[in-house]
C-alpha cells in the first residue's frame, strides 16, 4: 500500500458538495462533503487512495440505504422500480444495484410478495382481467414467470369481474350487435380473453347469436 500526503483540499464552485483531493501536489480524486467529514480528511494527512475509494463508496451506500428507506415510506414497489429512482437520483449504477440488493436481502423489497399484492388489487379493484394483470407487472419489472405465478395464484373469479365491468362502466346496450362488439373489445383492452368474454356475455344477455 502506497500512502500520498494529502497537499490540498480544494472545493470547487462548479462541484457542489465535493471535495478534490490533492496529493503529493497532484489531483488524486474527487469525493463528497460527507466522505471527506467520514474519514478526517485535512491537509498534511497520509492515505492511499483505495482507503478514499472505500470511504466514498460506503458514504454513498448508506445515503442510498437511506433514500431507499424514504421512497419504501410510500409504499412497496418492485427491485427495478427502486434502482430507476436511485438512479433518476443521482446514485451510480453500482450503489444502486447494491442498495436494492441489501434491501431485498433483509427483505424489505421482495418482487414475489409486490406482485402478488399488485395483481390482487389489479383484479379486484380495476378489474383486469389476467393478460392487463400481467402487462402491469412487466411494466413494474417484474420477470415473466412472476408475472405469470402472481395471476394464477390469485382466486378471482374473472366472469364476475366481467359482469361487474358490463353493469358498470362498461354498460352498452345489449340488444344492439355495434354495442356490443364495441363492449367486447373494451373488455378485451381490459385484459381477458375472447372466449372468456364470449361465453360470460352469453350468460348475462342469453343471447348467443349476439357474439357470432
């Protein structure tokens, strides 16, 4: 390990709340405020620069750990979804990845448990059907087979969604085939499939030949 003696400690106007580090009279690095406060830093001192890089990596972890606690405040949320505000920010890739991973390894990020939290409220709430269910959660990062594991868990009864949505927001006139075909690709949109939409249809209006 080879020790620099820190010759200057410059802040400059267009770095705010960083610190270059001179040494030996040549830059060495940048490193923040809080990093600088963290390992003593002061002019005359030896160090060596990994001893700086660890400093400022553990400073800027447990400033994410931090934010991350804050931004779960709100509400739970999905691994990807707390690094893209990690790193909209203003934390590197790398603390970021770290800071999710540390968060789901004590268990208070976990992309099973959100997407089956989400999914149920999806259903119920909504009122998607299982194909909206699934596109929702892919779009909060979460893989395919989560996805995919969340809808199949859930006991929803998606006819009875169905007939909530046509008596609902959904209401078309029933006796007129335009109406209906506008109903069924609204229900579609929502996320449930043709057949499923068909045959529930049938069972509120008992009018078969609507549909064909």
């Amino acid at each position: 390990m080879i020790l620099s003696k820190i010759t200057a400690l410059i802040q400059p106007p267009d770095k705010n709340g960083r610190v270059d580090v001179y040494a030996d009279g040549e830059y060495l690095m940048s490193i923040s405020e809080d990093a600088a406060l963290e390992s003593g830093l002061r002019v005359g001192m030896e160090i060596d620069e990994k001893s700086l890089k660890d400093i400022e990596h553990s400073v800027q972890l447990t400033k994410a750990k931090s934010k991350a606690y804050d931004y779960l405040s709100y509400g739970d949320m999905s691994e990807k979804k707390l690094f893209d505000k990690l790193t909209r920010y203003g934390f590197s890739r790398e603390i970021a990845l770290e800071c999710v991973e540390d968060m789901r390894q004590n268990g208070y990020i976990d992309n099973t448990r959100y997407a089956a939290d989400l999914a149920y409220s999806l259903a119920n709430v909504r009122l998607y059907g299982p194909r909206r269910i699934i596109q929702e959660l892919r779009l909060r990062g979460i893989d395919s087979q989560t996805a995919q594991y969340a809808v199949e868990s859930l006991d929803t009864d998606f006819k009875q969604s169905i007939k909530a949505l046509v008596s609902g927001r959904l209401k078309r006139d029933m006796t007129d085939p335009k109406e209906v075909k506008k109903l069924i690709a609204a229900l579609m949109r929502n996320g449930y499939d043709y057949e499923t939409v068909k045959s529930s249809l049938r069972e509120i209006a008992d009018e078969e030949e609507i549909y064909e």
